[in-house]
C-alpha cells in the first residue's frame, strides 16, 4: 500500500481541520461527528450512521444491538480478519462458520442456509477484500429465518451487489476507518450504519456506557466514540473516497490486462458485484516461495488469513478439523496480497505482473485450479 502518495495532496486540507479541532476545543462527539455521520448516511440512502472507536467496537456493538448473547449463534465467514468472529464470541454468542465462495471468497448462501438454527440469533458476512457478499440472497435467508443481517463492511466502503450499495441491505452495517483502509483515517476509527432510527438510538447508548444522559445508565455498554480529529479527517477522505475505488477498479483492470492470470489465479467477481479491491488477492499453490522470491525481487506481498478461523487455536472447542470447510482453507494456503493502492501506475502494474510471471513459473508448483 502507499498511504502517504493517497493524502499528499491534501496535506493542506488536512492541517486546516486538524487546526479547526485543536482551536475549537471540541474532542468528543463534536459536530465533526455529528456532521461525518450526516454524510455517510447520504451516500447511503439516508441511513442514521453512528460514529464509534473502531471497527471492533462497531461489530460488537451492532451485534449487542441485535441482542446477541450467550446461548445465541451468529453465522459468519471463516475467512475474514480475527475481529469477525471475536465480536461473536465477545459476547458470549457462539461463530457458527459456513463454507465461503470460490469466486468471490465471501461466504455462500447456500452453506449459510444449512447453518441455520434454532440457536441462530443473526447472519455476519463478510465483504471481503472489496468484493460485496451475495446480500440479496442473504437477506433472504434471514428473512426466511426471522434472525438479524449484518454487514461487516469494513474493507468495501463503495461497493455494490446488483445496485445496492453495501451497508444498505442489513439491518445493521460496520465500517472501520483503520489507515488503510478504502475510507481510511489517521488512526482508529469506526460506524455502525443501521437501518431505522430504533436501532440507531440503540447503537448511541451503547458507544455510550449504556447511557444517553450520563446519569441513567440503562445497560453495559462500551466506552467507544469516535473523536473530532479522526472525524475531521474522514470528511475530507469521504470526498476522495469515489476516486480513490476507481483508482483501484483500474489498477485491478490493469493486472487482468497485464496476462498476470496466467500465471496466478486473480481475484474473482459476481456478475452484478461492484468490486473496489481493498486487497488483490492473487492465489498459487506455492504461495510461500512466491512471496519469498518477490520479496528478493523487490515487490511487496503479504498473507491474509493464512489461518482460517474454524482452525484457530481460540475456537479449537468448537470442535472442528482440517478438511471442515475445504476452500477456505485452500484459499488461506494459497492466497497472496499483490501491491493495491488507488496511486498504482499502469507502469508499477506492468513491473509487478512481471515480477510475480518470472518467480511463478521458476516454482514447481503453479496456480491452484
């Protein structure tokens, strides 16, 4: 990634909020956030948005709103950051994992219907690397069930399945703010997009400790707000946000052009999915040699999730083995992250493409069918 080349030119902008902070004086819940979450809901059908400490929090706290709790089960993707599922299990509810799509690397609805049970209290995808889930056939399902749809939307702020923009389609969605990510801030940071004015109310009190007027205090919350100079900054990276995903969907474009597919398998995309790549994740069957042969080439790479959840040492109670949810982990063994940034030249394109063309096709082993 090249966070800096994003936020130079707006260096300006940029020491103009933060100067407008430091003299107001206003640090907590001040009308950065107030307006930050104002915006975000505009490009989100007019959805009430509440800004939080990160994208954690976000993810524990809509679930909390959805009264997920102990004895309670959340369906999600077992190929996504740790956080997911640790929001689950923070709140004594139990990650129930479903197969993932071989395409998209988001979790199939088809696994998740066979998932679904009496215990089942909410559906967690995952729009993974950019790609949206499959979120109408989701909503569906949980329709169908009368359970919660959460989005965890923190990597695909721009996305879109078949016109709906991701956020729009749960009852509540997570977004994460975390430096590099496609709607990034200078630190942590996160919202929780909700889908009425109930839920909203619900999401305030609980960043909140439980309270909305310091002196009651309803229920166990979280100490988590979002502060003025990360909502500053995200205001000015909101306008940027479009460009930015169209930097990417071009680079993206640029790799495909470039022939890499014949040497690694690209990254996957629905018909109807509006991708903005937050990562390119290329995959080969001997990914590691890859990755230490670019390394001495010069090109940057790094693993996601090269474990999947259901096999973390924190869920070995749940019981399950190698082999459980077999392309989850054949992406975990195989999936590799290629430079992706919106300031990616064709050029720096055409550099990598080469690079990862000659390492692959000197390895013994070539990209995964």
């Amino acid at each position: 990634m090249d966070i800096a080349a994003q936020y130079g030119p707006l260096r300006p902008q940029i020491d103009e909020a933060v100067k407008e902070v430091l003299d107001s004086g206003r640090f907590i819940l001040g009308p950065n956030v107030r307006a930050l979450e104002e915006e975000v809901g505009a490009t989100l059908g007019g959805r009430p948005c509440v800004g939080v400490g990160n994208g954690t929090d976000a993810l524990c706290i809509a679930l909390q709103a959805c009264d997920v709790g102990p004895g309670d089960e959340v369906v999600t993707s077992p190929y996504t950051f740790y956080a997911t599922a640790e929001a689950i299990a923070r709140l004594g509810a139990t990650p129930v994992f479903a197969e993932i799509d071989p395409v998209t690397y988001c979790v199939d609805p088809d696994s998740v219907a066979e998932r679904i049970g009496p215990k089942t209290k909410a559906i967690l995808p995952v729009h993974i690397f950019g790609h949206p889930a499959a979120m109408g056939r989701l909503r569906t399902l949980a329709d169908a069930a009368g359970v919660r749809l959460v989005e965890d939307a923190a990597q695909a702020y721009g996305a879109a399945e078949a016109g709906a923009d991701a956020c729009t389609v749960g009852d509540l969605a997570t977004l994460s703010f975390f430096p590099t990510k496609n709607l990034p801030g200078f630190g942590d940071g996160g919202m929780v997009v909700c889908a009425d004015e109930e839920l909203a109310e619900r999401v305030r009190r609980l960043r909140f400790h439980g309270s909305t007027d310091k002196v009651v205090f309803e229920e166990v919350g979280y100490n988590s707000r979002l502060d003025e100079l990360q909502a500053a900054i995200v205001r000015i990276f909101l306008r940027e946000v479009g460009a930015w995903n169209e930097g990417r969907r071009a680079a993206a474009a640029a790799y495909e052009a470039s022939g890499l597919g014949e040497h690694v398998v690209l990254p996957g995309s629905a018909p109807d999915a509006t991708h903005v790549y937050h990562l390119y994740m290329v995959r080969h069957s001997a990914r590691d040699q890859l990755r230490a042969a670019l390394g001495e080439a010069g090109v940057a790479s790094a693993v996601y999730y090269g474990i999947p959840l259901h096999l973390q040492p924190v869920f070995a109670h749940l019981g399950h083995r190698e082999g459980d949810l077999p392309i989850a982990e054949e992406c975990a063994a195989t999936g590799l992250a290629i430079p992706m940034h919106p300031t990616l030249s064709p050029e720096s394109v055409g550099e990598v493409a080469a690079a990862v063309a000659q390492v692959a096709d000197s390895l013994p082993a070539g990209a995964p069918s």
